[in-house]
C-alpha cells in the first residue's frame, strides 16, 4: 500500500471517526474499531516515511497489529 492510498484511508477513516461521536447513539465497538485502525495506519505510514527517509524501502514497512500500536507509550 502506497502512501497516498494510506493518507486516503485515513482521511476516510478520521470521517467515520467524526460522525460516530457526534451520534449519541454510536455504536461503541465500531468506533473503537476505526480508532485502531487509524492507529495501526498511522503506524504505518510513519514506517513507511521513516525507511524513505533513510534510504531504505518503504515498502518493507509492516502492519502491526493493534494490540501493539495501542500499548505505545505517547
């Protein structure tokens, strides 16, 4: 996945974000679902930035999973 098709679907995910908190009857699962997605893509990309900048391919940047991306330390 290329860098524009991850901004793309962050950008469509950080919509979906958006509606279900302005609904008071938002469906808490989903909402904690596109949450995790967004950060493991946020993940990503800062991967895949991080390895061009180097030199390296940003390609070989991996998708970690969730469990992962939420236990970092902000």
């Amino acid at each position: 996945m290329d860098d524009r098709t991850l901004s793309e679907q962050i950008t469509e995910l950080v919509a979906e974000e958006q509606r279900l908190q302005e609904k008071p009857e938002h469906s808490p699962e989903r909402l904690r679902e596109v949450e995790v997605t967004l950060d493991r893509l946020w993940d990503l990309l800062r991967q895949r930035r991080s390895r061009e900048q180097y030199g390296l391919d940003p390609d070989q940047a991996v998708e970690r999973d969730g469990d992962t991306v939420e236990k970092y330390l902000q």
